[in-house]
C-alpha cells in the first residue's frame, strides 16, 4: 500500500483510507459481524487511515466492538460537534466538542485519538473561536495528538488561513473540484496533512443511475444525486484520453494524481468493495497527465457555478 506523510503531523498514512460513514449510517447493530469483515479486510489490506465522526451515528462503537484490540495498527481520525444545522451558532460549544470527543473515546475504546477534526462547522463558528479553544484544550490534555478542520467552501479557506490546524478534510473529485482552485496549494505551503472525503463521488462517474438511490440514509442520497448529475453532464462530452475501463478507477486515479493529496477515504460496507479497492491501489491507479488535463478542462467548462458539496 502507498503512505504518505500527513502533513507536518509526521504520520504515515496509508495513500487510501477507510471512511466509516457507511458502516454506522447503513449498517445496524446486528451487523457487528459485517462490520468486522469490512473493518478487518482495510487492516489486513495494510490501510491504516480510519476516517470516522460523532455524528456517524453507530459507526464508532462498530470500531469498538471490532478492531480495538489492534488500535496500534491504525490512525484514529474522527470529527466532533456535528449536527444537522451545521450553521445553527447557539448549537456549536465548546461543551459540545469536549462531550464529543470525551464519547468518542469511550466509543471506540481507547484512551487517546490521533486526529480530530470540527465537524463542517460554518465560518462564523470558527470565527467566534469557542470550539476552536476547546480543541486545542483536547489536544493538550492528551485526549487528541492533533486537530483539524472537516468542511468545504469559505469556511475551509478560513480555516487552512488561520494556521491553526493541522489537517484540513475536505471534498475533492471528479464532479467536485473547487478545492482544486482555492484549497491544495495552500495547504501545501501551510504543510498541512490533506485529507480528500468523497473522492468516488459516491461512484456517480460513468454510473447509468444515481449510486445512491438505495441508501437508507436520506442525506448521502441528497448529495450523490447532485454528484451523479455533474458527472453526466461532464462525461457527455466525450471519451476521455486514456481512461481506464473500470470507472471507480478513474475516480480514484484522478484524485491520486494530485500530489497535494495525503490520503482519500473511501468508504464500503461492502468486504468485497474494500478488497477491490486495496488491489487497485496496489495496482497504482494513478492517471494519464492527458487523462487528468482533460477531467480539469471539463470541469473548469461547465462547473463555473459548482461549489464544493457539503
């Protein structure tokens, strides 16, 4: 497996991560043993990057119940002070992000986190300050090795600007690359670890049908839906130069050929999913220039007015 340094973090991350999304928000507690499968066959498969949130609903205690006994295997990433009303002020404290991570912990049962990242809080939010300081109280109490920011848009900006995070997560793929524009160079000169969330776009590319029409929870079903919809738009333009015939290596190669990139997480609750994605890394997906030059060329066509999808 590909690793790479997550920034001035020191980490060595492996190149693809596991995003845990999926496990807590589609799986049940009757599926520990599914979710074992999946969590097992990322380990196995030398991925050692978990990406995982408060708000993924069962998906760190899965983490808990399954792989906790190999937790020196693994960089723990999760996310604190989600909630549905991402710019609802009164709802952001820091009370709030210090039960967050306090939970986490018992969740996944372990005494400290490598990462956690603010959960897509809006620009106001951070600018106010007060969950920014009980991070950062997190982190020198021991609870946390390093601290984040998870979103997109301005407030992604201000946070890679105000130089007090180590991290940032944020959107990057096919049909979604404004960070391209105004997040990966600066990241770079700030020696931030970048983390890409979505990066298959819930598989919309070159998919007959929305991926996610299926999915039991409805807010992964409202985004992919906008995802499937531009990546029709911007595959109806024609062949792409060199593309490979697998479609999810297409996804992955493209945002792997931005060297920018730490690691992307890819989510499954799927076993066979995962393995297929640790053989194609394996494989090394990377695209053509030619292939990557003309994904930008369409993009930069048509999305104009496409904001990163949050």
């Amino acid at each position: 497996m590909q690793e790479s340094l997550l920034g001035k973090t020191g980490l060595k991350v492996s190149r693809l991560g596991a995003g845990l999304e999926a496990i807590g928000q589609e799986l049940t507690f009757n599926d520990v043993d599914l979710a074992s499968r999946v969590l097992n066959e990322a380990l196995d498969g030398e991925i050692n990057f978990l990406d995982t949130a408060a708000g993924y609903l069962i998906s760190e205690e899965l983490i808990g119940q399954t792989i906790s006994h190999r937790r020196q295997e693994f960089v723990l990433a999760t996310k604190a002070g989600y909630n549905q009303d991402k710019a609802a002020v009164d709802m952001w404290t820091g009370e709030l992000i210090h039960d967050h991570i306090n939970r986490s912990l018992k969740r996944t049962r372990t005494d400290y986190l490598d990462l956690v990242h603010l959960h897509s809080c809006s620009k106001e939010i951070l600018e106010r300050g007060e969950v920014i300081e009980a991070l950062l109280e997190a982190q020198r109490a021991g609870k946390t090795r390093f601290v984040g920011y998870s979103g997109d848009n301005e407030a992604a900006v201000w946070a890679v600007e105000s130089g007090l995070f180590d991290t940032l997560e944020t959107s990057f793929s096919i049909p979604d690359q404004l960070a391209r524009r105004n997040l990966l160079a600066p990241v770079k000169a700030r020696n931030m670890g970048l983390i890409i969330k979505r990066p298959i776009a819930n598989g919309a590319w070159r998919s007959a049908n929305s991926p996610t029409a299926n999915r039991r929870y409805i807010p992964m079903r409202h985004y992919g839906d906008e995802y499937h919809r531009r990546a029709q738009a911007m595959a109806a333009l024609g062949p792409i130069p060199d593309e490979p015939g697998d479609r999810i290596h297409t996804a992955m190669g493209f945002v792997l050929a931005h060297p920018e990139v730490s690691t992307m997480v890819v989510g499954s609750q799927d076993p066979s999913h995962m393995r297929a994605n640790i053989a194609m890394m394996n494989f090394d997906p990377t695209l053509s220039v030619a292939a990557v030059e003309e994904l930008h060329r369409r993009f930069d066509l048509l999305g104009a007015t496409w904001p990163q999808l949050t």
